[in-house]
C-alpha cells in the first residue's frame, strides 16, 4: 500500500476502533468472551481480517511498518481483540510464506475476508518446543495419519485451519519435523477448549487431540523435513508482533498514568509535582522510547529483505520486560484503586502477561540470540 493511501487508512481505522471496538472492553472482561456476531463485521468492514495476507489474495498486504501502529492501537482496545487480530494475521503471513501456490489459493482469500481463519499448532502438553515433539505424521501412499496432543491452540474455536507440526521421521532430531495444513473437521481431528486466562480476555486456546487423522499428502507444507527451519522463519516475525503489542500495553498504560498524576490531588497537590511519580513517568516513558526504536529497527531490516533472528527475539524480550515494567509502574502511579476494574490500567496489567509466553518464553528468546551471534550474526546499520 503506497504511502498517502496508508496514511489515510490508518487514521480511519484509528478513529474508528476507539468509537467502535474499544466499547466492547467491559463487556468482554465481564463475559469473558468476545462477542463477534457484533465484533465481526466491525473488523470486516475495517479490513483487519486480511492486513497480512498479500493483496494478490485479496488482502491489503502490508508491510511491517505499516501493520505495526495497528497491532499496537488494537494492544490499547482491548488484549483480546488484539490476540485473535495477532493470531490471525501472522499465521496468514505463515502460510504465504511456507504454503505452495495451490494451498495459498485455497485459504487466503477466505482469510482477507475473515471467512476462514489459520492457527498454529504447535505446543504440546507433554513436550517442549521445536523438534522436541510427541506428535507424529506417518505416510500412507497418498495420504499421512497423524496422530498427538497440542494445547495452547489460539483462535482454536473459530479457525478454518491449522499448521500441524509434527515428526515425519522421529530419528531425525531437527531434520525429522514437517508441517501440514489441517482442515477443521476432518475426522479425528478434536478440538476443546481450555480454561479463561489472566488476561486477554475473549481469546481462546484449545486443546486439540489428533487421533488417526488423515489428510491428503498435498496437504505437506513444504517438503518433509522442513518443519523446523519453517518455524523458525515464522516465528521471527511473530516475535517482533508480539513486542508491539508489548508496545501499545505500555504506551496506553503510560498516558494513563501521566492523565491520572495530574487530575489526582493529594495534600494539595496533583500527584504529577510528586517527584517519585515523575520518577515512574520518566522511567515508562523511557522504556516505550527504546522499545519503539527496536520495532523500527526490525521492521525496516524486515521490509528490505532481511532476517532477523537475533533482532526478533531480543525485541521480544525488550518488549515483555518493558511492558512489565511499565505496567508495574502504572499501576503504583493509580494506587490502590487501580487494582479495581474501575480503571482500565487493571485490564492492561494483565494483558500484558501473556506477552511472557507468545512465541516462545525468554529463555527461548536468549538461546535464540546466544546461537545468532556464536554463528557469526552481527546487527549491520541500524539506520
């Protein structure tokens, strides 16, 4: 999208997720559920179902500096809009990546205009992360039987399809894993829900129990074997999402708690003349400066064609402790009334939570570093 076309479409779908969408926070923290015979044709109408998928399927195709200020506005709506929006959008950048031209064709277009939907299973209950997986994927002539556990499974109670990992060839390590597209409702393929989380109220994350499920081998992503490194790329990007949403948490948090220290009076005095409260300003305000320019960072490296593992995860991990940080601070700033549900700094506290686990937990994020620069990666211009 060219620039004055975004500009213009970014200050609408701005103006009109504040008047539209962000109405549906208590609602949503109350039901703890989001209520999308309402919600969807707001989103539709916007165009947020299709912002990642390439415009050739229907999509606006943005590009990461573009879809960044989006994901990071809805990060200030509500948590659980954002993660269905997040899931969503970054999956369909997955499959645009890793997906032949026939599975692309098949699925996009039903996911620009939120028909359809793809999720990413991957995490297992009884197993880590990676090539570390229980899941199998065993050929049968034209077709693979899978068969294993996953959890943790976002947008699992609407999406159309799902990236299944699992291991083609379990002595392989690494080299053993490949990827599938499954279709919702194939035989065998069961999916439940878990319980409600902390935060981000209204988005699911299902358990789905794959018993001798068989699918087309025309449904292999890629070539067997290629799991891994798919994931890896995907993730990469996924990662840098995660920490703008990290982003958006903190910058609302941070306006919140520069409003309330100067309505806020005591002994006199608004509480923003405290100088331990300008002290927690300037600290949040600081932390949202550095997090910022790491996204723009990433996303200008991204845009030009550039990988970005060590970047990705450092940004993430940035990201998760600057939000917790900011969001810690926000919350002293309100005091005890801050930690009631009359204000929406209570809600922003426990969205940003999640951002800890999305995409892999910082442990995760420091091996991916350490591993980047003993293999010789270095930042090159950060300009």
């Amino acid at each position: 999208m060219d620039d004055v076309r975004y500009e213009a479409f970014r200050k609408d779908v701005f103006e009109r997720m504040w008047t539209e969408l962000a109405p549906f926070e208590d609602r949503i923290e109350r039901e703890e559920q989001i209520p999308y015979a309402e919600v969807n044709p707001i989103i539709t109408d916007l165009g947020l179902w299709g912002l990642m998928v390439p415009e050739e399927y229907g999509g606006l195709g943005l590009t990461v500096s573009q879809y960044l200020p989006i994901l990071s506005e809805l990060s200030k709506i509500h948590g659980g809009i954002r993660v269905v929006l997040h899931v969503h959008n970054s999956n369909a950048h997955a499959l645009s990546v890793i997906g032949s031209e026939e599975q692309r064709r098949a699925v996009l277009p039903g996911v620009a205009a939120g028909t359809m939907s793809v999720a990413f299973a991957l995490t297992e209950p009884d197993f880590g992360t990676g090539a570390d997986l229980g899941s199998t994927a065993v050929r049968h002539g034209d077709e693979y039987v899978l068969n294993g556990h996953k959890h943790l499974i976002s947008n699992s109670d609407f999406a159309s399809h799902f990236i299944y990992f699992a291991k083609t060839d379990p002595d392989a390590g690494e080299l053993g894993v490949s990827a599938f597209l499954v279709e919702r409702g194939t035989s065998g393929f069961d999916i439940e829900p878990l319980p409600h989380t902390m935060g981000c109220k209204g988005g699911e994350h299902g358990r789905i129990t794959a018993t001798d499920v068989r699918v087309p081998a025309r449904n292999l992503l890629g070539q067997e074997g290629q799991g891994v490194a798919q994931l890896e790329e995907t993730l990469e990007l996924s990662r840098v999402l995660v920490a703008a949403s990290s982003l958006g948490t903190a910058e609302r948090a941070l306006e919140l708690a520069v409003e309330h220290s100067r309505t806020r009076i005591t002994f006199g005095k608004p509480l923003a003349q405290r100088q331990a409260v300008q002290r927690y300003i300037a600290e949040m305000a600081q932390d949202v400066y550095a997090l910022k320019l790491m996204l723009g960072d990433c996303a200008r490296k991204w845009d030009a064609g550039r990988r970005i593992p060590a970047e990705a995860s450092m940004t993430k991990n940035f990201g998760l402790e600057a939000v917790g940080r900011v969001t810690d601070r926000a919350l002293l700033t309100f005091g005890g009334v801050g930690y009631t549900r009359a204000h929406s700094i209570e809600r922003l506290y426990r969205d940003a939570r999640l951002n800890w686990l999305e995409e892999g937990t910082p442990t995760i994020q420091n091996m991916v570093v350490a591993r980047a620069f003993v293999g010789g990666h270095t930042l090159g211009d950060a300009s």
